[in-house]
C-alpha cells in the first residue's frame, strides 16, 4: 500500500523542543524549517555552520537555535542534549540525520573510510540516543517523546560501492528496533525513514536540484513533521522508505521458506536442499542500483 503525505497537511508542534542533525543544509535544513514553521524549537545541530539556517528560521517567527560542531566528538551528544534542554526545555525530538558517504567497492576501501562513515552515520547517533534516553529517563514518561532515524535504502536492500554506508545504515535500523523495544515504558516513538531526495550529499547521483523538483527534501521533511506530531503518538518500530510524496512502510524480515537440513549431505541430497529451500526462486540475490539513476561506481 502506497501512502502519500504533502507538506500542506496542517500538523501543530508547538510546544515541542526538536534536536535534528545535518541541519545545515539538505533533508535536514528542510526539516529544520517545517518542524519550526509548525511551532516547534529547533536545536540545528551541524558541523557545517548551522547559524544562516537558524537566521532563517527567526525571520520567519520561529525558534532556533544553533550547535556549531563535530557529532562524532567524545562529550558532543550529552553536549548537544544539554543545550537543547537549556534553549527550550522540555526536549521532545531527536532527528538523527546527519550522513556521510565515502563510495568504493571494498576492495579500494580503506580502514578510514569505513571508521569515518560510521562514526558518522552509526555511532553518533547511538550517543546522542543514549543521551537523550538518559535525560527522558529521569523525567516523569510522556507521550510527545520521539526519535527519528536517518537510514537508507542502501541499508535495507545493499548498494554496490557502498559498504561502509550500507552496514551503517542497516545498523541504524537494527537500532530503532531495538530502542522502540527499550524505550516504549518512556513513552519514547522510535522510527527509521529511508529517505530518497536530492541533496548536496546525493548530487552526484541525481544531478542538479531544486524546491520544485518532485524528489524535494521538503516532502521527507513532511513525513518527520508527522512522524513527530501527536498523529503518529501510536507509531513506534517502524521503517518507511519516502520518495518524493510516495511513503512505503516497510513489514520487516518474512520467512520465504522453512526447511531442513539433510541427516546426511550428499550430491542428491544437497540438490535436494537447495531446491527445498528455494522453492523455484532465485537463489542469487545479487542488488542492482537502488534507483536508475544510480550507476556501480567503478571505484
């Protein structure tokens, strides 16, 4: 079943204190603008100077404010949940969106490479969940509480070029599930997006960008917007893939088949098996770009 969400859906947070990272520009300076055009406190959270964002934001009547920085620095996130909590407390919402790619095919990866794509894309996150979960935790439960991750289709379905991203990206999945798991007794909503947008970050892939362009971050804006308002206070484990105005909600891991294993292997019996656990199928599952307009990278 296909959903569609469009920016014009009238969502109030007022009141509410949003933390989102990656601010700065892209998904995350559009979900910056929206979230506080809807009357929420904002805390841009970048290591691109987030302050014209905010600046931006005021002109307009609302609230923000900025965190000038490096996420993946040792003391960043309890940093940045304490100064969210010093500009508007109570803090409502943490927004993970900060990403970084670094593409090769593992053969030309190095060590990094990798380390500095999750560190960005997996570990900062963690701590600034673990900070905020902190905070929530000796505050009375409420049920305005929201963490919204940043994944990718990479992530779910594999990308060639992108091993370091990818695994990050799965992780961060395996995160939310497992955190809507620890934190609902909190009151704590905790969800992954899958974002397909044009963004400086995806400007390689998708070419030049603009506000009109059907793949806008304005339309992942408006399904944060959602995710983080009193509409969606029953929506907790999920993952949605958003592309332009076109929401999947994913259902997770399914069983294609349930087998055994042979008492004894032998050329019989393991043709046997493989055609038993396959059931006709294709047993090489061998991902294609996730969009047609990504191409391998010969890296």
């Amino acid at each position: 079943m296909t959903t569609h969400v469009t920016p014009a859906q009238p969502l109030d947070l007022a009141g509410q204190t949003c933390i989102i990272t990656g601010a700065a520009q892209g998904i995350g300076e559009a979900e910056a603008r929206l979230l506080a055009g809807r009357g929420a406190a904002v805390l841009c959270v970048d290591r691109v100077d987030p302050n014209p964002v905010v600046d931006a934001i005021r002109d307009r009547g609302g609230t923000a404010h900025a965190w000038h920085g490096d996420i993946t620095q040792p003391g960043a996130a309890d940093d940045i949940v304490a100064a969210a909590h010093r500009f508007a407390a109570p803090v409502t919402t943490l927004v993970n969106n900060a990403g970084m790619v670094r593409d090769r095919m593992i053969y030309n990866l190095d060590d990094a490479e990798w380390d500095s794509v999750l560190a960005v894309n997996l570990t900062a996150p963690f701590r600034l969940c673990r900070a905020i979960a902190r905070h929530w935790r000796n505050q009375p439960a409420a049920s305005d509480r929201r963490i919204i991750n940043t994944s990718s289709e990479s992530g779910l379905y594999g990308n060639a070029g992108q091993s370091n991203y990818a695994a990050a990206k799965a992780g961060l999945v395996g995160l939310t599930l497992t955190l809507a798991a620890e934190l609902d007794r909190l009151g704590v909503c905790v969800n992954a997006i899958a974002p397909r947008a044009r963004t400086p970050m995806s400007e390689a892939a998708f070419g030049a960008f603009d506000d009109d362009d059907p793949l806008s971050a304005r339309h992942v804006a408006s399904l944060v917007a959602w995710l983080a308002s009193p509409a969606a206070d029953d929506v907790t484990g999920q993952v949605f893939v958003v592309a332009g105005v076109s929401v999947r909600h994913l259902g997770g891991w399914s069983t294609r088949c349930n087998t055994t294993q042979p008492d004894q292997w032998s050329s019989i019996t393991a043709a046997a098996f493989h055609a038993s656990l396959f059931e006709g199928a294709d047993a090489r599952n061998v991902p294609g770009p996730i969009s047609e307009l990504f191409t391998t990278p010969a890296l």
